[in-house]
C-alpha cells in the first residue's frame, strides 16, 4: 500500500514522546503528500510484519497511528 512505515512511527513517536499534536501532523501529511498510503490503508497482510527486524506489531501500531493521524 506503499505505507512510509518509518515516517508513520516517527510522527506517532513524536506525538506520544512530546505531547505535540501540530508537527507530527503536519510531517504525516507532507508524507502523503509525496504520494505515500495513509496509516488507514494498512490492510493487515502481515508481509511487513515478517521481515521487521525489531518484531515490531506494526499492523496494530498503524491502527493506532490512523486513529491519532488520519484525523
Ligand atoms: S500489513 Fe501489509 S498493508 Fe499493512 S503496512 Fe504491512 S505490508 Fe503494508
């Protein structure tokens, strides 16, 4: 789905790190902008999740990530 997976945990990090909620966003969106998928179109086929060398649960943490950034 062509999901920028770094740059979506970068910006959910930021948000949870420092409690800042306008520059998150606005990286996210120039993300998307340069013709990445939304968190939102993450549709859970598990293919990123089996090569993750830190085994992070990144389907769940891309639901998280939509809930606070594609809103
Ligand atoms: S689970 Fe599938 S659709 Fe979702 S980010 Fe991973 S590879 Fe992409």
């Amino acid at each position: 789905m062509n999901i920028s997976i770094p740059d979506v945990f970068r910006a959910l990090n930021t948000m949870t790190l420092y409690g800042d909620v306008f520059r998150p966003k606005a990286f996210y969106g120039g993300v998307i902008g340069l013709g990445h998928g939304r968190a939102s179109e993450c549709i859970g086929c598990g293919q990123c999740e089996g090569v993750c060398p830190q085994h992070l649960p990144i389907i769940s943490l891309l639901k998280e990530a939509s809930s606070k950034l594609d809103t």
